[in-house]
C-alpha cells in the first residue's frame, strides 16, 4: 500500500510511541520521559522498524516518519490555540485542553490532506475510531496513555472521540481496517490460546483474506462489529462517535447482518 501511495504524491507515516515500546522497559519517569528513558525507547522503536521491514521500505520509497511522542517532546508543535479555533469551529471544545497541542507541525502543515487511519482487525475490536487514540502521545508531561482511560475507563470514551474531533478537523480521515493473513479475538465460547502481556487472552484466525475501507471510521467500525454479531450502539465509544459526527444509516447494519461473520468457526 506504502508503495502505491508514495507513487500518488507526498506520503508521511506518524504513529506515537505504545505500549509495545514501553511494557518491557524499566522507564525511571513517571509523567515525562528523562533523557534515559527516550534513548531505551528510540532503540526499541528501532528495533520494531528493521525488524518488521518498515525501515527500510521507508528508505526505499523516500517517505517521511513522524513520531508525535518525539515532536511534542521537542515542542515541534502546531499553535494549539489555531488548533483549537479550528476544532470549536465544527465541535464542542475538548476536555483535555493539552490535546490542541498534541498536533506535530509537519502533520499540521498537511492539513485538508487524506489521513488514511489503518487498523488492525483486533481483540475488543478496536478499530479505526479507537485506533486514533493512540495518537496521543504518551509520557510528555502527563504520564502513559492509560493516564487518559481514567479509573474503570470512565474517561476513555470522551477522550478517543476528542482526539478523533481533532484529526477530523484537520484532515479528510478515511478508514481501513486490515485482517488479511490474521485477526485477533477475544469472542466468548472460543478457546483462547493466546495471553498478552496487559492480561488479554486471544486467539488468532488465519489466512481470511479480509479488509474493509471507509469514508466515514465510525460507520466502518460499526458495519464489522454488526458483521461479526456484535451491536455497534452497546460499544460506548461507537455511540458516541455517532452522536458526535453523524449517525450510521439503518441499512448499513442490516447490510451487514446478511454479510458472512469473518468470526465464525465455518468461514
């Protein structure tokens, strides 16, 4: 895909440090990383890139990467009162005000562009809506990202469609959600072989062959969580995402209720 899009135009893949960075580390900070800290982190981010081929298809085909941890520690920030001028002026005003200055500059400066918004098929089917959370950049001053789940994850909802308001604000967002070799899930009534390190046993499904694109993330997410029989208006933050940014049509999920569950043991 990196191939074809780079032979369109301009591309930057940006992603913030995860957890996949961190779990393992002994980091000594606590809300801010000391200089120790982003070094253990540099080399592990490192290590996923060549390990995984990303680096060098990066280096091949010219395309810039932007980490947001790494440009917010180093203030290479957009204005975040223009951010905020721009958000307010399509949505109600975020909570967490230090999200308008969580915007690197280079995106920023990219804006009314196309954000392609990948996702996985994963475990708790976080897809395209969740998945921007992690566009928050983790230990710059308020600690890990879980910081934002609040207690019992009462604040996760607001916070993954505040971060959503931005992104869509500044970008023509579209959604893809990929399960071609694999998928990963944790549906009740099935063997989970599989334990992550946050505790989340899974299982995984093979060769499906699967992916779904679309323009509008939050629709896109629903239609696979009512393909796979599971209401979209029960997840929380899809709900809300409709309310925010516009409902999903009725015929969408029916749609999908006639479609194949990717899930199923027959498929």
């Amino acid at each position: 895909m990196l191939q074809f899009l780079s032979s369109q135009g301009q591309v930057v893949l940006t992603e913030s440090y995860s957890a996949r960075n961190s779990i393992n580390l002994p980091l000594s900070g606590y809300k801010k990383l000391t200089e120790q800290d982003i070094n253990k982190i540099r080399e592990s981010e490192r290590d996923f890139l060549i390990r995984t081929g990303i680096h060098s298809l990066l280096q091949e085909l010219e395309i810039e990467y932007v980490n947001v941890t790494e440009e917010v520690l180093e203030q290479r920030i957009a204005d975040p009162d223009l951010v905020r001028k721009e958000v307010t002026a399509l949505y109600k005003p975020i909570v967490k005000t230090e999200f308008y200055s969580f915007v690197p500059e280079k995106l920023y400066k990219l804006r009314e562009g196309t954000f392609i918004n990948l996702a996985k098929f994963k475990i708790f089917f976080s897809m395209c809506v969740k998945n921007i959370f992690g566009m928050i950049p983790e230990y710059v001053g308020n600690g890990s990202r879980f910081h934002y789940h609040g207690k019992d994850d009462r604040n996760l909802t607001g916070n993954i469609i505040d971060i959503n308001k931005i992104y869509r604000t500044l970008f023509n967002v579209v959604g893809i959600v990929e399960g071609i070799n694999t998928l990963t899930c944790n549906r009740r009534g099935v063997s989970k072989p599989y334990k992550a390190k946050f505790g989340y046993e899974y299982y995984v499904s093979e060769n499906n062959g699967l992916i779904y694109y679309g323009n509008e993330t939050h629709w896109l997410d629903a239609f696979i969580h009512q393909q796979s029989g599971k209401n979209p208006n029960e997840t929380e933050h899809l709900s809300e995402a409709a309310n925010v940014f516009g409902k999903w049509p009725p015929k969408l999920l029916e749609v999908a209720k006639q479609m194949n569950d990717p899930l199923s043991a027959d498929n």
